[in-house]
C-alpha cells in the first residue's frame, strides 16, 4: 500500500535505459563578489531520474542548483536545456521556460499564508490562464497524491512542516513539469516527515518524472538514482 495511498504508474527504474538528456552544464563557474561558488562544473540531468546534489555547506549546491534551472546565470561555463543554451534566452523566455517546464520547492517554501492549501496548490494554473475546470480537477488531484485531500480549505499556518512541504511540491508539479528543482526539501523536518517528503519524490520519479534534490540528508542522498557531490564549487568523487 502506498504511503499517500495513490497507486503509482511504474516505469522502469533502469538507469540504463534513461537516455534523454535535459539539462546540461559545461564549465560552469559563478562568483560573488570574492568567493567562487562553482569553479568549472560539469554534470547532467538525465530525464526519469531522482538526482541529488550533496556537499558540506557553502560548496555550491545552491548555486548549481540556480544555474541549471535558469534562476540565475552563470558568469562562466553554459547550460543548455532541451540542448538550448540558456544564456542565448532573455529574461522574458528564460521566466517563459520556468513556468513551463519546471517546477520548483523553494527550502523557504515560499507558501502564500492568506491563500487556502487549494489555491496555493492552483495559483501557478491561474497565472498561467488554465481554464477552471482544469485548475479545480489538477488541485484535487494533486492535493490527493501529496496525500492532503482532506486539507484543502485549510491555511498553511495551520499544516505541520512536513504539510507544508507536500503543499509546496504538490504546487511545484501543477504544471505537469519536465523537472522538479527542490532545494533541501527535508531541512528542517524530523525523521518521520522527512522519510514521507522522500518518498513523494520518489513517487514523482515512478511516475516517469524527473526531481533534482539539493540535500545534505544522507537518507535522501541513499535515496538517489545518482549523487553529484560538490566541494568548493567542484564535482568530487
């Protein structure tokens, strides 16, 4: 029985078989101001994987994590989406490519507190002019996956962390995205909520989606299908 009580669609779990390329950088390098947060990064988001980025604190997890999702651009280095270099998109097509292709659970998880759990999970549909019959079916559905169709009405001041989570990656996959970007997902969450955000993900992945995790949890880096770990700004083994 699965733990949000939603029978998933397994697809094959074979690394082997993942040969769709989504993202890639090339000698990425970011600075700010003195420090250099990524020196020469190279790596690739494979689609139908669960990736995590791991490091000890100020090895450019983040920034690794920004760069390839397209919120900030690197000074060094390219990614390429879709094989599209970034750096070639305005700022209009890079925001475009976000709201389209992605999905992203923020580690301050950026929920609206004067919105309900249901809207917070429907806004990216209305910003993006869905019809509302499409936005009320995609909430129910995903508020039912998370495991939270019960909660809807409620407002996230009154959801335990661990809800709080599953709102925001509930959210984070309304548009049914190529990629879900989630920076330290399990941070500040105790074992138990924890054990139950990895598990969705996981879901996420089963499912045929893709989910890139910046995390220093060593259960959700044991977790992985591929681990890319980072030591000042660097790709180490």
């Amino acid at each position: 029985m699965p733990r949000f009580g939603v029978e998933p669609q397994v697809v094959t779990s074979s690394l082997a078989a993942r040969t769709t390329v989504l993202a890639t950088a090339r000698g990425l390098g970011k600075d700010y101001a003195t420090v250099t947060a990524l020196a020469g990064v190279d790596c690739t988001v494979t689609a139908g994987e669960l990736l995590v980025i791991t490091g000890p604190s100020g090895s450019g997890k983040t920034t690794l994590l920004h760069c390839l999702s397209g919120i900030a651009a690197p000074d060094r280095g390219e990614v390429l989406i879709d094989g599209a270099d970034l750096a070639q998109l305005d700022d209009d097509a890079r925001a475009d490519l976000r709201r389209r292709r992605f999905g992203f659970c923020f580690q301050t998880l950026d929920l609206l507190p004067a919105l309900t759990v249901t809207e917070n999970v429907q806004l990216p549909l209305v910003l993006a002019g869905e019809p509302a019959d499409r936005i009320r079916r995609r909430s129910v559905e995903l508020l039912g996956t998370v495991g939270l169709a019960d909660r809807g009405d409620a407002f996230p001041a009154r959801l335990s962390g661990g809800e709080q989570v599953r709102v925001a990656i509930a959210r984070a996959l309304s548009n049914d995205p190529a990629v879900v970007w989630a920076d330290e997902p399990t941070g500040s969450l105790d074992s138990m909520a924890a054990a139950g955000v990895l598990d969705l993900l996981r879901g996420v992945v089963d499912r045929g989606g893709t989910v890139v995790v910046v995390s220093h949890d060593p259960d959700v880096v044991a977790g992985a299908d591929r681990v890319l770990r980072l030591l000042d700004g660097q790709v180490v083994p």
